[in-house]
C-alpha cells in the first residue's frame, strides 16, 4: 500500500491506496 | 469512492525519469491554470491526482478537483470522476449505488462530448441493454470514438467466426492503429503474428508497421518485440546496434518493465573491459547478464567464459553456473574445467555446487558414473540439513543398493500406546 497527504488550499487530504 | 476502483491503479513507482519530469511539468502548468480559475487546469490536475502522475496519488482531492470541474461543464473531468466512482464489481448495495454515480458522471462526460465517456456508458448497458449499448456505440464510432471503434471492431471479430467479419474487424485495427490507438495496434500485431506463425514467413513489413506505429503510440511490448527482430538482425557489437537500441529505449519510456535491457546492453562494454583486466566481480555480473533469460543478449556460448573467471576469481556463487555451463561445453577439456569449478564451489560452502556434482556423479551424467565419490557428497547435504536430498537419498535407496541410507530423524514418531488407545477410542465413537 501507498499512502500520501497532500495539501491544497488548506485542506489536507489523506490517501492510502493498495 | 470505492476504496478499489475498477479504473483506478496504483501509480507507477518506477516510470522512467523523463517520464516522471514530463508528467511533473504538466502538473505544475495545470496547478498554474487552476490557480488562476481555468477549470480546465482544474480537470487536469484532478486528472494527475487520479492516476498520480506527476503528482501524489491522492483520491480524495481528485474527486475534489474532478467534481467542481465536472460542475463546471468539463467533460475530461466528468470521465475522470466516472473512472473513480466505478466499482470492480458491483453486488452490494453500496456498489450498485457507485455504479449509478459512475454511470451519470460517464453519461454528463459523454454529453459533454468526451467520446471515451460514451464508450462506459456503452459499457455499463452492455449488462443490460445490449442494443442501446450497439446502437451507443456505432454513433460513438461515427464521430470519431476510438474506443467504441476498437469495441465494435472486438464483437464482430468475436461474435461472427468468418474469415469476412475477421478480415473486416482487422482492417477496423490498422485504420484505428494507424490513426495512432495503441490497443488497436496491439489486436492488429497479434493478429498479424498469429497469421505470420501459420504461414511461416520472416516477419512481415506490415507487422513491422504496425509494430512501429504501436510503439511509438505507447505499447512498451511492441517496440520490445520489434526491437528483438532488428537486434537479431544487426551485426557488431550491441551497443552499437542503434536502431535496435533506439527501440529499446523507447519500449523502457513506455513500460519500466522493458528498462533491464537497455541497461544491460550499456553496461556490457564496461564489464567486458573490468573482467578482461581481472575483476572477477565484472566477470560475474558479464555472465550474469548473458544469463537474463529473455535478453537479447542471452547466450550461453557467451556466459561460459566469464562465469569461469569468476568462480577462479573468488566469486563462488558462480561456480555452480560456470560448471553447468561448461558442461554444455564441446571441448575436450570441459568436463574437467567443470569438474574444477564443482569442488571450488562445494569446498567454498555452496551446497548447490555439492550437490549437483553429487548427482552428475551418482548419474554418470556428464561424468563416468562414480557412486562412491557421488553418494558422499549427497549424504552430507542430507547430514547438514538439506531434508530434500535426504528424501532423495531415501528415494534412491529403493533402486539403487549403493545408496546410503539416510539416518532417521524424528519427523515421524511411532505413537506411544497412550496415544494409539486414544484414536481407537475415538474411531469408536
């Protein structure tokens, strides 16, 4: 599994994709 | 979103670096453009957080991205929240429910005029509604859909077995293939191949093109094929075979499956000149890379010689492989120089070498049969632990009275009375 966060504008948005 | 999309794959982590600084480039400009409120930057970047190209792989703000630009009437952007609400299967409620959502982001997409779009919907009726899905699908076709061209081309090459619908189903290919769809040019390829085998012709120059036309549209194992056929081909050294090499570039840029290669062929001036000067390490990776099955450079005529100075050089996991390869050897001397490299890998602790010499011996296989040097050697494999020779010992003992009888282990116990009376109680229950 891959996991990332990003942020963009302000919002951190979290992922984990297997 | 479901957490496996049918469409959705984990990005690539290892795309080829020109690949990688392309895609970054592009992401950057679409964050550039969408920045500034160009919703079609917006669908692009949402894009590339899809597929994590150029970007993080990050699903939720995709669907973030794609969903305000879909709102904003971008039809790429519908498509690509279609291909990230679409389930692998669709059984439960929940999945049905995502089925639905994909289908209306796929419909808005395709009534948006992404053709690809209209190609899932035809998709998603075929379950359903076969007719709608032809009819979908011929209109789709018509305004240029490749997909749909490429699917009505599968069913009528699938659907009616005639040598006409076949004929009519391929030329669908090559025109779609050479209008630059790769998939087309894959179905084309392997059917001009399959023709090829049955006619027992060289390659033919329209497979050639169509190979080409493949590859250069994005199919790694098209321009691999053909770059084997015009490697074969080429005389003189490999690198400096470039037509060949510039295929095999090109099929690594596509599928970092095929990148070995190329690298290899590179590397092989440098090890030839290591293991000329005596490096024994260069002289193994030189065999080993002789040895990559499925290499243009595979050859065992050319990995002989260096895995023998290899395993003289130290190396001792060479021995094994410069052995057997010498045994395959013609020369008069082979089967010693096999011979010598056995015992310096046994005696250097590798039990492969022990033990296939053991066997060659006990077989008289590339050897006079010699049981009493042979047998030895597999027994102490067995006596340190290799319980696979020791079944083998056991095996031959059956056949062969020279053999020597493994010393018991304690892998099957008889059963102590107590235990015995137990079962048979139990069996009478």
């Amino acid at each position: 599994c891959t996991s990332t966060a990003v942020t963009f504008r302000g919002t951190l948005y979290e992922d984990t994709i297997c | 979103f479901p957490t496996s999309s049918a469409l959705v794959e984990r990005a690539d982590p290892d795309e080829s670096p020109a690949r990688r600084e392309r895609e970054e480039a592009a992401a950057r400009a679409d964050r550039t453009a969408c920045d500034e409120g160009k919703s079609s930057g917006c669908a692009a970047l949402g894009l590339a957080y899809l597929t994590g190209a150029g970007v993080p792989q990050n699903r939720p703000l995709a669907e973030v991205l794609l969903r305000e630009a879909c709102d904003a009437d971008e039809g790429t952007a519908c498509m690509g929240l279609g291909q990230l609400y679409l389930p692998r299967v669709a059984f439960s409620e929940e999945d049905k429910a995502m089925l639905e959502q994909a289908g209306s982001a796929f419909d808005r997409g395709c009534r948006l005029g992404v053709l690809d779009a209209c190609e899932r919907v035809a998709a998603i009726l075929d379950g359903t509604d076969e007719v709608a899905a032809d009819a979908l699908r011929r209109d789709t076709c018509a305004k240029g859909g490749t997909a749909s061209c490429r699917r009505l081309a599968d069913d009528l090459s699938m659907r009616d077995e005639s040598a006409a619908a076949q004929t009519e189903a391929q030329r669908v290919f090559a025109r779609l293939c050479r209008s630059g769809d790769r998939e087309s040019c894959v179905s084309h390829a392997r059917w001009l191949t399959q023709q090829q085998e049955r006619d027992e012709d060289s390659r033919s120059p329209e497979l050639r093109e169509i190979q080409s036309l493949g590859c250069r549209a994005g199919d790694g194992y098209l321009c691999h094929d053909l770059a084997m056929a015009v490697f074969a081909e080429g005389s003189g050294p490999p690198e400096q075979r470039v037509e060949a090499l510039a295929l095999f570039d090109r099929a690594c840029d596509n599928e970092s499956d095929f990148c070995s290669i190329r690298t290899a062929i590179h590397a092989r001036p440098l090890l030839v000149q290591g293991c000329e000067a005596g490096r024994a390490q260069d002289c193994y990776a030189l065999g080993e890379l002789y040895q990559a099955p499925g290499s243009p450079l595979e050859s065992a005529a050319d990995a002989r010689a260096p895995m023998g100075k290899a395993c003289e050089g130290g190396i001792i996991e060479a021995c094994t492989i410069a052995a057997e390869l010498a045994l395959q050897d013609s020369a008069p001397d082979a089967a010693a120089r096999a011979e010598r490299w056995y015992r310096t890998g046994c005696a250097g602790g590798q039990a492969g070498s022990c033990i296939a010499f053991g066997r060659r011996l006990v077989d008289g296989d590339g050897f006079p049969r010699d049981p009493g040097q042979g047998y030895p050697l597999l027994a102490s494999a067995c006596a340190s632990g290799r319980t696979d020779i020791c079944d083998e010992l056991e095996t031959r003992t059956a056949t062969d009275p020279e053999a020597p009888v493994p010393v018991a282990d304690n892998s099957y116990l008889p059963d102590d009375p107590e235990a015995l009376e137990e079962r048979q109680r139990r069996i009478n229950e």
